[in-house]
C-alpha cells in the first residue's frame, strides 16, 4: 500500500476542544510518539499564529493517535468493571494479610521468635494499600454517577479519566502484594532472653540478710550448688524469686538465668520441657523427642555458656546428668540454686553446708503482721494492737501464717473479734479462718516421710505444748512403749532408729533442734497445728486425739464419746482431782505433767482405762500416793513418777507384768522401792537425785531383774559403789552415774571398769583423790590399739566440790567427750596429767570436746601440756583460775569465727595469759568475750 501525505490547517481552538480533556495529564509526544511538529500543535509557542498548516503521512498519525485514545479512553469505559475487580482482590490480599499475621502472632507468643523484616514489610505495604483503597472508596460512588452512555462516556471526561487510572494502578498494586505474601517462614527464633524477671510482692520483710549472705555465696565464695531448706511456708520461693531478680539487676555475667518449679513428684519430661522452652529448643516435634535426646540438646546449649538454674520445691535429688544440664563447677562458672523442705535433699545433692531459711524474729513478724491487717483496722479500738501482738505471736514468725491471718483479720475492728480470735488460736486452731490454707501447705511435708513408722512419731509430739522442749532420748523411750519402734532386738538398736527418725523429722524441718541443747527438739506451733489437725483425721474425729495443755482446767474435759479417744495431753494445768470416768477402752496414752494441784487419783479412775500404756505424772508435787488400782493397767508400759511427793511405791505397782520404763527422778520423800524386783519386764529404771538412792539391798534387787538394760543412778556410799562397780550385768546397765558425798574409805581411788554404756558421770562432794580405769581392764586390752576406747560413750562429765583430785588423766579413755565441767575443786593442778598421760601413748585428747568451763579452781595450771586441736570446740569458760596461764590452743587449726566463744571474767586474768607466739595470740584474741559482775557481753579488741 502507498501512504498518503495530508496537507491540513487546524485552527488552534478546534484542536484545544478536541483534545483539551488530555492537555494537562498526557504526554502525547511520549505516548503517542507523535512528530515534532504535530507536538508543537498541542504546545505551540508564543510566536506561532492562531492557525497551524502542517503536512504529516495519514496512515502513521492515525494509527498512534487511536492506540493512545483506546487506552486511555479505557480507563473510563472500563471503570465499572476495574472497580469490582478492585474490591474482589482487596478482599483476597486481606485474607491473605490476616492469615499471615496471625501466623506471627502465634509463633511469637508460644514459641519466643520474631517476625521476619520481609514480612513486617509486606504488611506494612498491605496497610498502606488498604488505606489508599478505602480513600478511592470514598467517592467511588460519585465517580460510578458520573458516566454515561452506559459507562462508554463521562459528564466530566477528566475525572472520571484521573480516577479510572488510580483504580488500574490500584488493581496492578494489589495484584503485586497479593504475590509476594505466599511465605514458608515468617518469624526468626530470637536471642535467649539472659533473665525473665518474676512478679513478687512490693515488700518483703526479714530477708535483706539472707538475700546477702546467698548472692555472697553465688558470687564471691564460688560454691557452684547452694541448697536453701527450710520448713513450708517460711519463704524459700519467695528469696528464691529475689534471687532471680537481683541477677537482671547487677550484670552478672551469665548467659542465661532459668527458673523451672519442680514440686512433690519431679517428672523429668516436663522439666526438660521448661528448661527447653527458655533455651527456644521447645516445639511440637522436639516435645516428642525422647528424653535423652532432648538431654543431649539441652547440654549442647547450656555447654557452650555460664548459665544459673534455679530449682524451686525439690523433694528428692535432681540428676543434673538425666536432664542435660552440666554439672556446674568452678571451670564452667555455672551455678545452680534449689529450695527444698528437706535438709536429707541438700546432701542427695551434694551440698553439705545448705543454708536454712528461718521464721522471723519477733519484730519482723509484727511488721509483716501489720502490713496486712493495716492502720486503720489496728486504730479501730485501743485494745486492738495488743490484742494483734497477741494473735501475732501465735504465728511464731511462720511468713505464711502471718500473710494468711493478719489478711483474715484485716476487716476485724472490733475487740471482741481479736479476742475471739485469740480464743479459738489457743483451743483448736485447725478451725481459725485461713487455716485452711495453711494447714494443707504444711502438710505436704507430712506426705512426703517416706517411712509410715515416722509419721505416728510425728504426730505424737504434738501432745506436748507449745514451745516445749522434748528430750530425745525420753521421746524414742514413749516411741517404743506406744510400738512405733521395736524393741525386741536389742535396745541399743531401738535407740538407734529413734535417733533415725528424730534426725528425719530435724531435716525435713518439722522438728527444731534446740541451737544450744542438742538433746532437746522442739515443734514449731504452727506445725504442731498442722499435727493436731492430722491426728483428728483432718478435724473429722477431733475426739480421737485431745491435746489441752496450759489452759487452767481444773477437771478432765467432758467428752462425748470417750470410747473413741486414743491419746489425751492434760499436761500445765490445775486439775485437783481424777475420778472415774466412763470407760476409755482405746485410750493408751495420758499426760497428766505438771498438774501442781493434783492431790487424788481414785481408785475407779485406773479401772476405766485398762489399755493405757503411757502414764505420765511427772511434775506433780502435791501427788503424795497412788492407789494400788494402778494394778488394773495390765498394758502399762511406761510409767513417770518424778517430781512427785510420795513417799513410797503402791503395792499394786509390782502386778504390772508389762511395765517396762520407770522413772523415779527428783522424789524428795521416797524412801524405798522394795518389791522393784518383782516388776519382771522392767528395762530401764532411772533414779536420779531422789531420797532414796541405791542401796545395798537394792543392789540385790536389781540384780534380779533378767530384762534390765538401762540403769540411771545416784549413789552416796563407797560400799554400795564398790558393790556395783563390781557386779558385771549391772555396770553394763549403767547410763547415768550421779555419786554424791561418797567418801573413800580405803586408798582414796575410785577405780572404774570399762562400761560401754556410760553416757553421763557426775561427781559431787567426793572425797577421792584419783580416778582410775580399772587394771584388770587395761591388761585385758593390752594387744589392742593404745587407742582402745573403755568409755567410748561417755559424752558428759561434771564434776564440783571434790576437793582431793589432782588431775582427770583417766579421760584419756572417753574420746567421745562432748561436755566437760570442772569447778570448785581446789587440788586440781592439771586436767590431763603429762608424766601419766605418756604411760597411754598414741591418745589425743578432746576432740568431741564441744563445750569447757572451769570455776573456782585455785591450782589449775594446766589443761594439756602443749596444743590441742579441739576440732569440734565451741565454747571455753574460765572464771577464778588464777594460776591457769596458758590455753592449748593450737594457731594452725580451723575453727570457725562465728561458733568459738572463749569467755572469761577478769580483766587481769587475761592480761596474764601467754601465748607460744604472736601468731596464735593475734588468732584467738577475738574470741574472747568479758563477762562482768551482771553477765553483760562485752568483746575483746
């Protein structure tokens, strides 16, 4: 085909109409390729006429002049069309949108990851677009108005060609988003966070020193394992939670700090869950990983930096190994931190020196207790405040306690509800509001003594009052009469578990060894609560155990149902007298203690109770007989007489077949116990400190009685002495030996034998002038170690007002003395003897020696003739020794300043002590302590 040229003249108006709708908006020249000279008729010059002549080819401006018009024009015929399409693909991209984020969401929270940039940027842009597409929405109404000729043309070409556009760029936009949102991944696991602090209370009262001494032990000590023990509620995770939150404020080092709550019954799986979780190795496929692949990865992230574990509530050992976790050490500077009720758990896990949270002094207790009740309760009657102190102290500085029942009382403002208060506190506390809270807590420990024989031991020291102090010995003595221990083996056997049990009780901190008397253990009252509770069957049969101690009863209570009562503790009351009751066939123990109005028991009273198998009447001073109805205790096992005011044994005592315990301690006006003999199952007598003490005949008693095992005796004569001492089985009984006034008769010597069971000697106003181990008993151990122990039971020594020793060489022999008493001896010029001492070669001396006092003794130059190292030393009490110049104290040993006390009482005496060399002087100089004139502690500087 030929093209044709075209001569043409347009006037410039013409054009503006046809064209004016695109002046502004196109660029015809870039768009439709147009000639220059067709450009210039769009835009012509200032100089060009108001009519243009161009010459142009037909068939080429035609063609680019239609293409421009179909697509631009598009954008107005079309826009019905674009603008459903628009709404349809927005709704697509928001779905998208929100399937996405909801994704991230899900990983963030659940699985500790972040999103990744790229998709944080993709929603960024979705918002962007939703936001311009609802603008175009705005007037999409208005815009759909405006066309015509069924959409092909427009009222107002510009407008509806502008936004005709915006929606095509929209649509293409759109298009583009909806693309690029298909993600296989959309969040990033994040950094390890180094601590997650945990939310605890505003104030915490009582814990700022152990807080201390704990971070002292994690951070400048360097044990790499500390165990934190205490009773339950006493705060553990509370200093626990202090102690994860103090690492997020002191740069620490450590990479990560993790928490994980162990409780009662550890499963590993779940704890390898929360160790793993905040190491980010958690997820649905590694939760089904077996557990020791997920210990390896565990060991694979821990292994690789300095980490702190923190275990909370831990009830038996933890193995570190089993989870994964590395066993902290000084190289890897990993520590690990536990709580646990268990001192048993300390050393399962290797901790032999853990570090015991304790209840709240008195003044920490009171400023928690008013915390909760708060001001205005405390200020709403006089009275209250003391009343408060009152209800406080029940709590025994037990946090928990404190917490629950000071918020309990918080709403009380009137009188009568704090007396009520104390009321019910002091009868059966198990009833007071709160309780049931408390008690379940407590008891936790009490599910967890794995031996059942420990928990009828437990629960029986609750018949005892508050705050009272139970020798340990007397304690496993009622244990075996009740059948908690067996005895049929050997009594040395019996004592042994009992200690056992005591030990376990100690350690899972539900009895309190006493700080000063080791032989003593005490219950918290709270927990003794707690024990009351569980002896009544959860408060079901409150009948079942009756404990009314120190209440001023003046009669036995009245009981419902006496047929269902077991145990029954009147003890510190003011009963006068005990009549029949209704018969008591299940009652087998009953502590009448100190009752110093008891006057009568009569004879109907011990008919009613044939099953009984404790009796204890200890304490009664006005007690001065017994019927001899006491003969109808056929189950009798365990009688207690001491400090009473009888002058002899009721004939009816001899019937009891089955009594196996007597105590006689303190009888000021007993005369005799002729006919003991006859109680045949007699295994432990004790007679201490009474009128009566042993005699010759009473020597021939005992002799008889096939089954005694223990023998706790005052002597006064050197006859009966010797007559003892040389009777085999009786000095195999011996326990306790008290020789008082005994005055030797022939050389002087008191010659003892070696008596395996020896525990306690104590010698008063004697007049011999050596003590010996007898030879006899020397020779027959002649071919064994010099180190052979005659006395190696023996723990105690008194010895006062014995005017003739010189020295107590013989107790080279007792290597477990842990107490040893010296005073108001005027002869003694050394305690160990060195020209008789060399004769015993290879034995050191004193060390079990725990506690030394020396009084009044005007000779004494010398304890031991060069130093010891007493390793188990904690107290050294010297007064009026004048001539004692030196202390054998050895510079080199390790004792610990806290525990030795060295106490003196004359300024002089001390400037006149010397010292082998400086170095010792400057070791022990702190610690000692000036007592003056009133016993006030003063320290030297």
């Amino acid at each position: 085909m030929h093209s044709h040229n075209y001569r043409v003249s347009v006037p410039l108006d013409q054009v503006l109409v046809l064209l004016g709708n695109f002046q502004s908006e196109v660029d015809i020249g870039a768009q439709m390729e147009l000639p220059w000279r067709l450009r210039s008729l769009f835009f012509p010059s200032p100089a060009m006429g108001a009519c243009l002549t161009l010459s142009f080819s037909c068939d080429q401006v035609v063609n680019q002049i239609s293409q421009g018009l179909c697509i631009n024009v598009g954008y107005i015929c079309e826009l019905s069309k674009n603008v459903v399409a628009m709404k349809k693909d927005m709704e697509v991209l928001k779905k998208k949108r929100d399937d996405v984020k909801r994704r991230v969401d899900i990983e963030e929270f659940t699985r500790r990851r972040e999103r990744l940039s790229q998709v944080q940027g993709w929603l960024t842009n979705v918002s962007t677009v939703e936001n311009k597409f609802n603008e175009l929405l705005t007037t999409n109404d208005a815009e759909l108005h405006r066309l015509c000729l069924f959409g092909f043309c427009s009222k107002n070409v510009k407008m509806s060609y502008l936004y005709g556009k915006r929606v095509v760029l929209m649509l293409k936009e759109i298009e583009s988003l909806s693309s690029q949102g298909d993600f296989d991944t959309v969040t990033l696991a994040t950094p390890i966070a180094r601590i997650e602090e945990m939310p605890i209370q505003p104030t915490i009262v009582g814990q700022e020193t152990m807080l201390e001494r704990v971070w002292t032990r994690l951070t400048e000590d360097g044990d790499e394992i500390v165990g934190l023990y205490g009773m339950g509620g006493v705060g553990k995770t509370t200093l626990l939670t202090r102690i994860n939150n103090k690492f997020s404020e002191k740069c620490s080092g450590f990479g990560v700090v993790i928490w994980v709550v162990v409780s009662k019954s550890p499963d590993i799986h779940r704890i390898q869950g929360d160790i793993g979780k905040r190491l980010d190795l958690g997820g649905e496929e590694w939760d089904n990983v077996n557990e020791n692949q997920r210990a390896l990865d565990i060991y694979n992230v821990l292994g690789k930096q300095k980490f702190v574990l923190l275990l909370d509530d831990i009830w038996e050992k933890v193995n570190l190994e089993v989870l994964g976790v590395p066993y902290p050490s000084r190289q890897n500077g990993c520590k690990v931190v536990f709580t646990t009720r268990s001192r048993d758990v300390c050393g399962r896990m290797r901790v032999d020196d853990p570090m015991e949270v304790s209840c709240l002094e008195p003044n920490e207790a009171w400023e928690l207790f008013q915390m909760k009740v708060g001001g205005n309760t405390l200020k709403g009657h006089p009275d209250i405040p003391e009343l408060a102190r009152k209800v406080a102290g029940k709590c025994c500085g037990l946090p928990l306690a404190l917490n629950v029942i000071g918020e309990t009382m918080a709403c009380k403002r009137m009188v009568q509800e704090w007396r009520n208060a104390i009321d019910v506190l002091s009868s059966y506390a198990a009833e007071f509001p709160g309780m049931e809270q408390i008690l379940p807590i407590l008891k936790y420990s009490y599910d967890n003594l794995n031996k059942e024989q420990v928990k009828p031991c437990f629960l029986y020291c609750s018949l005892f009052p508050e705050d009272y102090r139970m020798e340990k010995e007397r304690l496993i003595d009622y244990w075996i009469c009740e059948g908690f221990i067996d005895e049929n083996e050997s009594r040395e056997r019996a004592l042994s578990q009992g200690y056992e049990i005591i030990g376990i009780l100690v350690r899972a901190c539900l009895l309190l060894e006493e700080a000063i008397n080791k032989e003593q253990v005490k219950m918290h009252d709270v927990v003794r609560e707690m024990a009351l509770w569980i002896a009544s069957d959860l408060g079901e049969h409150k009948e079942r155990c009756i404990v009314q101690v120190g209440v001023g009863l003046r009669e036995v209570p009245k009981v419902k149902n006496w047929s269902s009562v077991r145990r029954m503790s009147l003890m510190e009351n003011e009963i006068e007298i005990l009549s029949g009751s209704p018969e008591c066939l299940e009652l087998t123990t009953l502590f009448l203690q100190k009752n110093d109005s008891l006057l009568h028991i009569s004879d109907e009273f011990f008919r009613c109770i044939p099953m009984l198998v404790v009796l204890d009447l200890s304490g009664n001073s006005s007690l001065r007989k017994l019927p001899n109805q006491i003969s109808k205790l056929v189950s009798l096992r365990y009688l207690d007489l001491s400090w009473t005011y009888m002058k002899r044994l009721p004939v009816g005592l001899q019937e009891l077949k089955k009594l196996r315990y007597l105590r006689l301690d303190y009888m000021k006006r007993l005369k005799s116990i002729s006919g003991i003999s006859n109680i045949s199952s007699l295994r432990k007598l004790q007679l201490l400190q009474s009128k009566m003490s042993l005699d010759m005949s009473l020597v021939e008693e005992l002799q008889l009685l096939e089954h005694l095992e223990v023998l706790n005796i005052s002597i006064k004569s050197s006859l009966v002495v010797e007559k003892l001492l040389n009777a085999p089985r009786l000095v195999k009984c011996l326990q306790i030996l008290v020789l008082r006034g005994v005055q030797e008769e022939s050389s002087g010597v008191l010659t003892l034998p070696d008596m395996d069971n020896l525990n306690k000697v104590i010698i008063r106003k004697c007049g011999m002038c050596e003590i010996k181990i007898e030879r006899t008993t020397l020779s027959l151990s002649s071919n064994r170690s010099p180190k052979t122990q005659f006395l190696h039971n023996l723990s105690t020594v008194h010895i006062s007002s014995c005017d003739g020793l010189k020295d107590l060489t013989w107790l080279l022999f007792a290597p477990n003395l842990t107490s040893l008493e010296v005073l108001d001896s005027e002869l003694v010029e050394g305690i160990i003897n060195q020209e008789k001492a060399m004769t015993m070669s290879g034995i050191i001396p004193f060390q079990k020696l725990e506690s030394l006092r020396l009084h009044n003794l005007a000779m004494l130059r010398s304890i031991y003739w060069q130093p010891l190292s007493f390793p188990c030393l904690k107290t050294i009490h010297i007064t009026k020794c004048p001539e004692l110049r030196k202390l054998p104290l050895d510079s080199e040993i390790a004792i610990r300043d806290e525990e030795l006390v060295i106490k003196y009482q004359e300024e002089e005496w001390l400037e006149r002590v010397e010292w082998d060399n400086e170095a010792t002087r400057l070791r022990f100089l702190p610690f000692f302590k000036f007592f003056g004139p009133e016993w006030q502690v003063s320290y030297v500087r």
